[in-house]
C-alpha cells in the first residue's frame, strides 16, 4: 500500500533551480539510455536461451540437471528484465515530475527530498524520513 500525500496545500513547487534540475534530467536520461541497453541485452540472451533450449530438448546427450540449470538463467534474466523495466518506468515519472515541476518533493511528508539522495536514487519520491518511517 503506498501512501500519499495528505493534504492538497502539502504539494509544492520543487526546491531546485532550473540548472539543478537540468543536472538531475541529465542523470535521469543517462539512466533512462544505461537501462535500456540492459533490457536489449537481457532480451536477447533470453532469445539466445530459448533458441538453445529448443535445441538441448532434441538431443539425448544433455542431463536433465544442465537443462534445469539453463532455466534457472533464463528465469533470473526475465526477473532482472521485469525489474528493469520498471526501474525505467520510474524513471520517466521522475522526468514528468521534473517537467510538472514537482520533482523533489517527498509524496509522503510533502517536504524537499535531498538532493544527495535524488542524486544516489533520482527516480525517489520518498524522503529519508518517510523511506524510515515505512520500515
């Protein structure tokens, strides 16, 4: 369950200036092209393991313990695709924030996000505070 912000007046402008948000945009859109060069690679080593099972179930010579062992791979690459996926969908959020000129703003407490931690996780929308809070 994700909480929300509790009072309309809670929402605010964001606390950084035109030049830090160009910065935090810039990181935003790096990670935005660094993730999606990981999907292509995820996706084609799945492809690559999908074409290698077809052929590893035709053939008598494989054990059973190798062909369990390729889809334990192939699973942890389709979860590492879903995550990353989702990692670049909350990444063009935060752009959108950047551009609606929210960005910055902690969606829980209604407080600036610092910049320390928008520069480690640029996609956040929580404070420390409420990150702790949660736990």
């Amino acid at each position: 369950m994700e909480a929300t912000i509790q009072s309309p007046d809670i929402a605010k402008k964001s606390p950084f200036s035109p030049a830090e948000l160009s910065v935090f945009r810039t990181l935003i859109e790096r990670k935005i092209t660094d993730a999606s060069e990981e999907i292509e690679y995820l996706m084609q080593s799945v492809r690559e393991m999908r074409e290698n099972r077809s052929a590893d179930y035709s053939s008598s010579q494989h054990h059973f313990a190798d062909l369990g062992s390729n889809e334990a791979a192939m699973e942890v690459n389709m979860r590492l695709l879903e995550r990353t996926r989702t990692f670049v969908m909350q990444l063009k959020r935060a752009l959108s924030r950047i551009e609606k000129g929210t960005y910055g703003i902690c969606k829980v407490t209604g407080k600036p996000i610092s910049k320390e931690r928008l520069l480690a996780a640029p996609h956040t929308q929580h404070s420390i505070e409420a990150k702790l809070s949660r736990n």
